[in-house]
C-alpha cells in the first residue's frame, strides 16, 4: 500500500512539473512586477590599498517584486572559478560578502540573537545607520572576520524588512559547457514562497563579486518550479580575459591579465612604486620549439640555453608602457598538463639584453596553485624551463682537487 501511495504521489508530482510554462520571460524594466538584478555601482578597478588591488570588483542589487516568485537568484555566464572573494567558511565555499534584511536585525533581531553574526561581513551597529564590523564588536575572533567589509551602498534600513533569501553563501554552478569549470553564482532561497506570500517589492539582497576580468556582458535569471524563469542581462567579468591592464599610480599598484595567475597563463603584477601610470600587457603561447621564432624576436629564439619543461613550450611576453622604480612582482600561471618534468624543477627565464637569464629573484614555486612568481625591474619575455642543476658539494670538492691537481703538474712540467 505504501509502495502504492509513493507511486501516486510520484506521478502527481510530475503532473504538476509538467503542467508548468517552462517558457522564459525576458526582463522588462518598465513592467513592475517583474523582480530584477541591477548593479549597485559602477564595476571599478580596485586600488593598492583595497583587499584584491588590481582586481575588478561587481556590486548587484537584487529587488524583489510583488509579482514574482525566486527560488532561485544567478548570475551567470562568466568564469566564475575565477572569483577572488571566495571564501570556504560555515556551510561550505562560496560568495559570503553579501547583505539583506538579516544583516539589520530581521526578523529575529541581531542584537539578542547573535548566533546569526558569525557569517556576515557586516551588521547594523544598533543605532542610526551606521554598519559595524565582525572585528569591531559584532563577532569579535568569528570566521567572518576574514572577508568583513562595510556595506558602502546602502545602509541597513534600506533592505526590506520582509523579503528573505536565507542564510547560505551564493555557490558556484556549472550551466554551460562551453565554459570550463563553473560559470556561474546562485543565491537559494531559503523560503521561496514567503516573498511572495507578503505581497510587497523591495531590495532584498546586495552581492559584491571580485574578479581578474574587465566588464563584458553576463546574463542573471531567477528560477521557481511554479513560475517562468526571469532573464535579463548586465554587466559583468567579461568571459575573454582582458590581455592588458590600466596600471595606476602609486605604490603596490596592482594589475592582472589573461585572467589572473590563477589562470594558466594568466599574469598578475604589483608594482614597488609607479611613478607615471600606464597599460601592462602580456601575451601566452605554448608553441613547440620550432616554431619558436615566430613567437619570439629573432635573437631570443635564437639563444635558448636551458632546459625546456615539455613539447609545448609556455611564453609570456609581458610590457608596461609606464614607469616605475624598484621592483614588480609578478606571478604567472603555468599550465601543468604541457609539462613532461617534475614540477618541483621548474624555474622561469627572462630574455633580458640579448640572453636568457635564470630568475631568482624573489623566486617562489607554488605547485598546488600552478604559479611562479619572481620579481624584476623590467618586461620583457619569459619562458617555463627547468631550473639549473647546482653542483653537490662533493662535486665541487672533486673539482676543486683536480684543479689543484692540474696546478702541481704544470708546475712540475715547467721545472
């Protein structure tokens, strides 16, 4: 009978599945009771003093409307394995920079229930509408300590008091396939009828999004079982990395290109100090070696004296049409996959006054990220290679011997 029972209850189910529009409906911003995404501020280029210097940063706006039901909140379209504010804290990893009414002390209340203070990056600090940080009081040594940050769009009253999405951080999901790992962040609705049931529109959350890619043009759409997915359009981390970079001045300015070094083949820099501000760009190929010259100037393809890490040889040729003093860092993402030698051997090259040079510089290998950063006082190519062998100090002894050795014997030659 129970048996019986699950069978019924299935196919009714899927009744109702079916009986639903599965068409879409495109965002009309004229049209009030459609819900929306828009962005919170113009996407802007993070100084050397913010937390990601160089990276781009996103701020959306998700207003909710009386007409509409959302279970589900996406921004998609883009490399979003590529975020920087991830953060793996709580429930799990994801986007945990965000604010809606939870964070002012609804419907509970912060203030007598603090158990729900230890995710946010900021709350209402009790009076006026001033934001108060974890690290300030809120939730002094809690995980969220790590990605706080003051709410500098809105300030806490604006969030409407009965729109909620719950708790849990925005994940990342993979919709398209042509993109290569996720391509997207959902925000879940905790409880997806409740908007709608109060019957009122507002501001119901705000996201900050943190990424190497300059603007292009991503999708959002919202998604219930029982209503037609929502879509519109907005501007977002383009999805073809930007190969070149607006590098500001000061000192710790910061840029990436071809998607961070977080990408393979990806640049990031940080200057000591720029003194004329202007574009850092930076090209990557993986040609074989004989095709080598046409990648790289005459004498550079030419000169090759190390040791190559595989087949497919990784190039960068990196330039900054500013001026700077000291030193730039500069990480750059490798491809592991083109590799045919240990990763622990690799070292990196630069084509520096008619040869290739061994960088030690401020040289660190990071094998689980698949990164090498180094640090020089110019641009110009590099190229993947494997580090030199250094002499095992009982070589050098041996060396040293026979030296001597041959020194004795042309002494005794010459008497």
């Amino acid at each position: 009978m129970f048996v019986r029972l699950l069978g019924v209850l299935f196919f009714l189910v899927l009744g109702v599945l079916s009986a639903r529009d599965a068409t879409s409906a495109i965002y009309d911003p004229l049209d009030p009771t459609m819900a929306h995404l828009e962005l919170a501020a113009e996407p802007v280029q993070l100084g050397a003093d913010a937390d990601y210097p160089g990276m781009w940063e996103y701020v959306y706006d998700f207003y909710h409307a009386a007409g509409t039901w959302e279970s589900h909140i996406t921004l998609r379209g883009f490399e979003a394995d590529l975020i920087a504010n991830i953060h793996n804290e709580h429930s799990g990893s994801g986007v945990w920079q965000y604010w809606d009414r939870m964070t002012y002390g609804q419907p509970w209340g912060f203030q007598s229930s603090p158990w729900q203070k230890n995710y946010r990056p900021s709350f209402w600090s009790g009076s006026g509408f001033n934001w108060e940080l974890p690290s300030e009081g809120a939730c002094v040594g809690c995980a969220n300590e790590a990605y706080e940050l003051i709410n500098k769009w809105h300030h806490p009253f604006e969030y409407h008091s009965d729109v909620f999405y719950g708790w849990g951080p925005g994940s990342l999901v993979d919709y398209d396939a042509g993109i290569a790992g996720a391509d997207a962040v959902r925000f879940e609705v905790w409880n997806p009828g409740a908007p709608n049931q109060f019957s009122v529109s507002g501001l119901g959350i705000t996201f900050r999004i943190v990424h190497p890619n300059a603007p292009g043009t991503v999708q959002w759409n919202t998604y219930h079982w029982q209503e037609e997915d929502l879509f519109g359009t907005i501007a977002g981390p383009s999805v073809v990395p930007n190969l070149s970079t607006m590098i500001s001045i000061g000192a710790g300015a910061a840029g990436h290109t071809g998607g961070g070094s977080m990408n393979e083949g990806g640049v990031s820099v940080t200057f000591d100090n720029v003194g004329s501000g202007g574009t850092f760009s930076s090209t990557f190929d993986t040609p074989v070696f004989e095709d080598l010259a046409s990648y790289l100037p005459t004498a550079a393809a030419a000169s090759v004296n190390f040791i190559l890490p595989g087949e497919s040889l990784q190039v960068w040729d990196l330039t900054f049409d500013g001026e700077f003093t000291g030193m730039a860092t500069v990480t750059l993402g490798y491809d592991e996959s083109l590799l045919s030698v240990l990763e622990e051997d690799l070292g990196i090259f630069h084509f520096h006054d008619g040869s290739w040079n061994y960088v030690t510089d401020g040289f660190v290998l990071d094998t689980d990220a698949n990164t090498i950063t180094i640090e020089v006082d110019g641009f110009s190519p590099f190229m993947l290679g494997v580090t030199p062998a250094v002499p095992e100090p009982a070589s050098c002894l041996l060396a040293v011997i026979g030296l001597l050795g041959l020194g004795l014997l042309i002494r005794r030659s010459r008497r």
